[in-house]
C-alpha cells in the first residue's frame, strides 16, 4: 500500500487477517491490530490508517467505498 511518500506492506496470520502494517523503508510499525477468536479488534494502534482488518471484513468506511464502487460501475 502506498500513503503519502511512504510505502507499507501488510503482514497477516494463517487466516489472512491484517496484523501489522510495516514501512518497508523504515521498519517501522505503523498499525497493530490485536483480534480475538472471533474476530472482534481488541486493539487497533492506528485506526483510521488503513480500512482492512479481520479476514472477510472491512471497516464500515471500507464498506460504503465498495458500495459506491458497485453502485458507479452497474450504472453503466
């Protein structure tokens, strides 16, 4: 993912669930989200950082861009 100047990759466990997002320049950590079994967040570092999180979730803003997406490209 790219966000300014600066470039991440997101590091996510066995269920492709984003855990870390990491500068790839820097190492830094910019995000670190903890979920718990059934994937409610119990702790999100950065939250307005990045809209993915738990595997087969998106946050609501998330949702409404791809909503607005469907909506922009069945309208043609």
């Amino acid at each position: 993912m790219v966000k300014g100047d600066s470039t991440y990759r997101f590091i996510t466990d066995h269920l492709g669930s984003v855990r870390l997002v990491v500068n790839v320049e820097t190492g830094k950590i910019a995000q670190r989200i903890d979920y718990n079994e059934f994937g409610n967040v119990l702790l999100n570092t950065n939250p307005a950082f990045q809209p993915f999180a738990f595997f087969d979730d998106y946050s609501p803003q998330m949702t409404i861009f791809l909503i607005h997406t469907a909506e922009e490209s069945s309208a043609n």
